[in-house]
C-alpha cells in the first residue's frame, strides 16, 4: 500500500514520458499480482507466490526481480531531478507571467509569538510612489513612538517618585520585528514622554538571549518593585525571568538587574515551550501569597490562563487549576487581570477584592490579533475567574478596541488612584514602507478604565485627562442640520492634529423600516438605510477623493427597538494600494435618553475614536496621499435616506507633546 501511494503521488505530479515509462515498469513489475503478468515473465515473481526448496533458486528469484525494482528506481530518481532542474534560460519567463511569490512565514510566528508582519499583504500589491514628506507627516506628534526602529507591545508600566514608566518591545537595530530589548521611557504627566538611550533590558542570557518579551512590573508595599518578563532561551523555549531595579531610589530606574538564578518558571507539563509567556502584575491573596497569571493553550484551540503562588517571586507552585479557559480561542497572549470597581469613580489596586468588585479578565488572541474582554467574578478561594455574562466569555464577547490595536496592558497609577491602559498600534503599510521610513508602531493614548455602572456590562475607556494640555484654540458649531445624503464642511484649518467631541441627535422623517448587514457596520459608510450613517469625515481631501468615517449606524431590531453601531471605515482613507484598509466595528448600547455622542483624537495618521464615553473604542491607522497637511479637512455627513441629524461639535486643535531623547 505504502508503495502504490509513493507511485501515485509521483505519476501526479510528472510530465516527462521517459520518467513516466520508468515508473509504470518499476511498479508493474514489483508491485501487480501474479496473474496479471505475461508467462515470459512468470519466473522472475514465481517465487513471490510459489517459494523454492531450494536456496539457490529462492535467492536467484528473490534478487533478480530486487535488483531490477532498484535499478529501474535510481533511473526514475534521476530522470526527475534532470527535468526538474531549470535550465540556465528557463528563468528568462515571458513578461507577462509571474511566479508565485515563495511561501514566508510573518515575523515572530517561528520564535513562538503572533506575526508581526504580513508578508502576504506586502507580496500581493504593487507599491505607491510615497515621498519623504508624505513619510514625514505620517509620524505622529502628541502619540509616542521612539526615534526610530520597531516597536511592539507596552510592558511593567509603573509610577515610581514623581515619574511615569513606560517599557516597551524594541527593535534596536531595524523597523521590522527582531531582536527584540526593552525600550524605556519617562514622563511627569503621561504624555510628554522622552525616551532614555539606554535600554532597560537586552538580550544577553542563556535564558532570553532570542528575546527579552513581554512582562510586567508589581510594586511591593514595602516599595520594591518586581519585574517579571518572558524570555525565549536559546534553544527556543519560553521561560519567566526575573529582574528589579540597581538603585531602587533611582527615579528614573536607568539600571536593571537581571536575577542570577533565571529562569524561575519554565513551561509545566502539558504546556508547549513556545505557548507559555506574558505574566501579568502580581496580586495577593487571602492567604498571604502572591498570584501571577499567565497566558498559553491546551493543544491547538483552548485557551487558558495559568495561575502561580509565591512568596518571593522566585519559587512558584502552579495551581492545579485554570484562572479561566475558553475552547476555540487558540493562544492567550498578554494576559491582563484586574479589578473594577462597581460604584466607584476611581481605578482599584490590583490585589482588591470582595463586595462591590468585579475582575476584568482580557486576553490578546494570537489567533484574531485581537484583545478581547470580558467581566467576571474572581473566588479567591480556589482561584477561579468565571464571566457574569457565558455568551460574552473571552474570545467571543467584546473587545478592548474594535481597530488597530494588540498587547495591552494596564497599570494601577498610586499617584491619582487610577487604572491606566497602554495598547500598541500595529502598521496598515508594508515592511518596504516601514525600513524607508525607518519606524513602524505607535501606541495609544493612555486610557483610564472604569466599570459601566450605566449599562453594567462593559468597561469605560477614556483618554487621560493629561490630553487635555495639549489643547490650543477651540471652535464650537451648535445644533448644525446635517440633511440626508449631505455633507458639511467644519472649518476648522488643518485638520491634523484635533479633539473633537460630537453629539447627535437623530430625527426620523419616515417609516423606521431600517436594516443593516448582520455585523452591522457593513460594508461601510457608502452602504445607506432609513437611519443611517452619520458621523465624522476625518483627514479627508476637499474632493472627498480620501476620507475616513467615524460614524454611528442605526436600525430597527426584530424586537422592534433600536439597534446602534459604532463604526470607522478606512476603505476610502488612502488611494495608495499597499495600505490595509478595512472597516471596522461594534454594536454599542445607546441607553434611554442618550443621544450619539463620539470623542475622537486625530494626530496625523492615528485616529482614536471613543463611541458613547467610551463603551467602545476603535483605533485606525491611515496613510492618506492627499489628505495631509493643508489639505487635510473635517465634515459631517449624512448617509441616512430618511432622517435629518442635528450634531453640536465642538473642535480643539491639539500641540505637539515634544517627545523626544531624555535629556
């Protein structure tokens, strides 16, 4: 059997007649019973079936057909490595032909963590002509980023003496992902950042020598703080490193050292060397202990989140059961657990718990490249998270962002008692983009978190206040009639760098017979029902030949309320062929006397768009070839077929923080 499929598999895939001959002569010959062979032949299989007395006869029988079967074999083996191999004019291919571009693996898949690029996208497009001041006014102003080179994930963020922390992934050495330390940077108010020159950590040790990755930092109430991080060790394997600051009274926390004793955790039984990496913040338990939680997956599909005591965060014991697991979700990376308060209007430590607190529990699926959340109880008594609502479990309810945006991770700021979160903004462009402008990656806005109180479902996400200092001149335009199927021009100068906060009010001028496609955002702005769409024209061209909506979309549910949706639309952002462009979006809940209302951040080509305060948020990444400078501008439109809306805007134009090296 095995033999007939190796022939077959080899007649499939073989054109050259000589070769054809050989093979059908070497299976015929050794392969076919006996009654299908002619008598001349008879002898040679005779004692395949009918075996001698006699040993001279059955080696004589036995060797000859053998030694023909190789013979004929060899023959065939090299016939095909013959015609396979392309003569010196068989590149010289006609113009109009093209070979299949070889098959890539994105970065990262091999080392163990989700792609980080897309070599398919960048292979399946032709280039646009970009010049360097379109790459010039695509880098952000008020968003930080480094100087130049990669940059991925945020990891530890921490407030230590008067200072903000921000580590982060870092390419020292090129704008693709590789060879990945820890950047570091620091700032009084969260936004005017400067990075330090010297890297918090490189990759220099057995342990982490192909990757200093992801971690998080746990402030100790005696002050100390602990740093736990994965590396991937040399032979390719995922481990939990331990490292804490050289001079604790340092404010700026420059030097780092790494623990001798590394790794501390390795991967437990069941668990694959390269599914098991991003341990959170430390919380203490009931009975004294320290918990850490980290991501990985049984087998292929489910995902679980992992749970470990310590004492002092270099001997662990890994509890024998799952914080949380969901089947069908693939990989959990970046794992973030932390609790909300119920009532309250401020963030919560990560190690409260009891009445009155819910626990977040949201994973970064390498299978979506998505983060996704849900809300939850956590029993302390045994380690357990379980979600309030089983349909919106993680992986299969919300998301942190409905955009570009990967990797977050939050951060409890002791200094205003507040939960902050850091989200990484990953490139819509190709890695040929990206090394000619010598940077990719952003990350967003800080974010406070709070609990919905109002709906009791979902997490509140909102720019720090801090943005607010960037802002210069503001310019309001009230209760603007916005007609179906208009647009109005907001004169507001360049359009770059922008707040802008929106409310809407929807006036139905007909039957509210209004369906939209199943996801809800459809195909777009450009798809029309009784209600909708209607929002904002961002970064788009006066011709509107680019332009980029953030809208609400509306309809009729079967239960005979309405259904509202918050959308952004990139299709149209950028006539340029090598940007991804997709739309993106969420149903959101819209309560009983609430109009729409919508915040957006426009700092060049990052647009962070927050949905009825904040209950949804999603972030987009545009290379506009016209849209910029000067000729960036900013509309209201109206898509709906049968419903005025009335909008109350009101614009800031926003400074520059001034990132740059600390000095």
């Amino acid at each position: 059997m095995a033999i007939t499929s190796l022939y077959l598999t080899l007649l499939h895939s073989i054109h050259s007649p000589f070769l054809l001959l050989c093979l059908f002569l070497t299976y015929f010959f050794i392969c076919l019973p006996y009654p299908f062979f002619p008598r001349s032949l008879s002898f040679l299989f005779y004692c395949r079936y009918f075996p001698p007395h006699h040993s001279g006869p059955f080696l004589l029988c036995s060797l000859f057909p053998l030694s023909l079967f190789f013979l004929l074999l060899l023959v065939s083996l090299l016939t095909l490595v013959s015609y396979h191999t392309p003569s010196p004019d068989a590149t010289n291919l006609p113009e109009n032909t093209q070979s299949p571009p070889p098959f890539r693996l994105a970065r990262g898949v091999a080392e163990g963590v989700s792609a980080k690029s897309n070599p398919y996208f960048s292979d399946s497009v032709d280039s646009f002509n970009w010049t360097n001041a379109m790459f010039s006014w695509q880098r952000t102003f008020f968003h930080f980023q480094p100087e130049g080179n990669w940059m991925n994930d945020p990891n530890g963020p921490l407030y230590h003496k008067g200072w903000y922390h921000l580590f982060y992934q870092y390419n020292p050495e090129s704008a693709v992902w590789g060879n990945i330390s820890w950047g570091h940077a620091v700032s009084r108010d969260l936004i005017t950042l400067a990075y330090i020159s010297a890297y918090a950590m490189v990759p220099d040790q057995p342990y982490d020598v192909n990757g200093v990755w992801t971690g998080s930092a746990t402030i100790l109430p005696d002050g100390r703080i602990i740093m736990l991080y994965t590396g991937d060790t040399i032979d390719g394997v995922q481990v939990q490193n331990l490292a804490y600051p050289a001079n604790l009274s340092d404010p700026l926390l420059l030097n780092w050292v790494k623990y001798p004793g590394n790794p501390v955790l390795v991967p437990p039984p069941g668990i694959g060397p390269k599914d098991f990496r991003d341990p959170t913040t430390a919380w203490l338990g009931h009975d004294g202990k320290w918990r850490i939680t980290i991501g990985s997956r049984v087998g292929t599909t489910l995902g679980v989140s992992l749970v470990y005591t310590t004492n002092d965060f270099i001997k662990y014991e890994l509890v024998d059961r799952f914080l949380h697991a969901v089947p069908g979700t693939g990989m959990w990376e970046c794992v973030d657990f932390y609790p909300v308060s119920v009532h309250g209007s401020k963030g919560l430590d990560t190690s409260v718990n009891g009445h009155g607190v819910k626990h977040v529990l949201k994973a970064s699926l390498d299978d979506t490249k998505m983060d996704h959340y849900a809300i939850g109880t956590y029993f302390s008594n045994n380690d357990t998270w379980v979600p309030d609502n089983p349909e919106e479990d993680v992986g299969i309810g919300l998301k942190l962002d409905y955009g570009r945006y990967y990797a977050s991770k939050t951060f409890y700021d002791q200094n205003k008692e507040r939960r902050i979160l850091w989200g990484w903004i990953n490139e819509t462009d190709t890695e040929a983009n990206d090394l000619a402008k010598g940077w990719a990656s952003v990350q967003t806005i800080p974010r406070t978190v709070l609990f919905d109180h109002k709906t009791g479902s979902n997490i509140i996400q909102w720019p720090v206040e801090e943005v607010e200092s960037l802002r210069l001149g503001s310019t309001e335009f009230n209760d603007v009639l916005v007609e179906p199927g208009s647009v109005v021009e907001l004169e507001v100068g360049t359009a770059t760098q922008l707040d802008i906060l929106t409310e809407f009010e929807l006036e139905a001028l007909g039957s509210e017979k209004a369906t939209i496609s199943e996801e809800g955002c459809g195909g777009g702005a450009a798809e029309r029902s009784s209600l909708g769409p209607f929002g904002l024209l961002v970064l788009a061209h006066q011709s509107l030949s680019e332009l980029t909506p953030i809208y609400f979309n509306v309809a009729n549910s079967s239960k005979g309320s309405r259904e509202a949706y918050f959308c952004a639309d990139e299709k149209r952002s950028s006539k340029a062929p090598d940007v991804f462009k997709q739309v993106y979006g969420s149903k959101i809940p819209v309560l009983e006397g609430e109009n729409f209302s919508m915040r957006v951040l426009v700092d060049h080509s990052i647009v962070e768009s927050f949905g009825q305060g904040g209950r949804r948020v999603i972030t987009s990444r545009i290379y506009p070839t016209e849209a910029i400078y000067g000729a960036a501008k900013l509309f209201l439109f109206n898509n709906a077929t049968s419903a005025n809306v009335k909008a109350t805007v009101k614009v800031w134009r926003l400074n520059s923080a001034f990132i740059q090296p600390f000095s």
